[in-house]
C-alpha cells in the first residue's frame, strides 16, 4: 500500500509540475503576442522645417533642414559663436600687449529659431522660406525709409521742447522748468 501511496504521491507531483509549466510556458506566449500586436511598425516619412538664422554679423537668413538636423545646427551655431568670442579675445589681448587702441566690439551670440510647421514636401518648404525672406527684407527696407525720414524732420538744436518765455522765469533768470544747481 505504501508503494501505492508513492506512486500516486509521485504522479500527483508530476501533475503539478506539468500543469505550472504549462501555464507558465501559455503566459509567455501571449505575452509575446501582445507586444507583437502593441508595437507599431512606422516609417520614418522625411519632413522638414524652415528655420531662421541671425548670424553673427546681424544678417538674418531663412533655410530649410531636416527636422532631425535641427538640434545639430543650433550646436554648430553655438559653437561658432565660441570661436568668434575666442578669436576676438586674442586680437584684443594682442592689442593691450602691443599697447594699441582695440576698438572692435564683443561678437553678438547668433540666433536660430523654428519658423512655421513641419513640411513634409521639401519643396513647399522652400517657397515657405523665400516667402519669410522677401517679408524680411521689405520689413528691413520700410525700417531703413523710416529712419531715413527721421533724421530729417527731427530738430537740429536736439531738444524738442520750446524755449521759455521771459514772464516764466524766476529770480535767478533760470526757466521754470529747469533745475538751477549752484
């Protein structure tokens, strides 16, 4: 009765075991099949975006990039500013040791900013970037006419304000509206 027992003792084991295997090796599978069914298979479709770049100089420029080059040319700006900076740092320690006069300003940090929205077509992007830059340039050639009309209508004294008139002053001979410091 014993070697019964065992055996059933035995066999009821194996029947464990072979039951949590199972179920085991079935969690496993549709484990893989749900990430099979989860995961999306997408194609990198080529877009592109229109940025605008003020080097350091002041011009401003619009380009159109890959949008995964976007990030790498605001790296390559930067890294030119720090080459413009160092350069200029070593004229100007050159010009104290020479004793010289060193009038040339500090470089001015360009910039480069993402314009618009992501183009798919190359092309489109393009006629979006000629389309900035012409509304650049006309905005850049109204201002320089304004500034031009300007200098011309402002007074040449430099002081816009009428002078004041004798019955205005004070004991002092000084206007009003001026402070006498004495």
């Amino acid at each position: 009765m014993r070697t019964g027992m065992r055996v059933l003792a035995v066999a009821l084991a194996a029947a464990v075991l072979a039951s949590v295997v199972s179920v085991e090796a079935a969690s496993r599978t549709t484990r893989r099949s749900t990430r099979k069914t989860t995961k999306k298979q997408t194609t990198k479709i080529a877009t592109y975006v229109v940025i605008q770049v003020k080097d350091m100089q002041g011009k401003t420029t619009f380009e159109v990039i890959p949008t995964g080059q976007y990030s790498d040319r605001v790296k390559r700006s930067k890294e030119e500013y720090k080459q413009a900076v160092k350069q200029w740092q070593e004229e100007r320690l050159k010009a104290r040791k020479a004793k010289e006069k060193f009038t040339e300003k500090k470089p001015v940090s360009g910039t480069v900013k993402r314009l618009g929205k992501v183009f798919r077509d190359q092309d489109k992007a393009k006629a979006y970037a000629e389309k900035m830059q012409e509304r650049f340039d006309a905005r850049g050639k109204k201002m320089e006419k304004k500034e031009d009309e300007g200098d011309t209508e402002k007074p040449a004294t430099g002081s816009a304000k009428p002078e004041a008139t004798d019955d205005k002053k004070d004991a002092n001979d000084a206007p009003v509206n001026e402070v006498n410091v004495e």
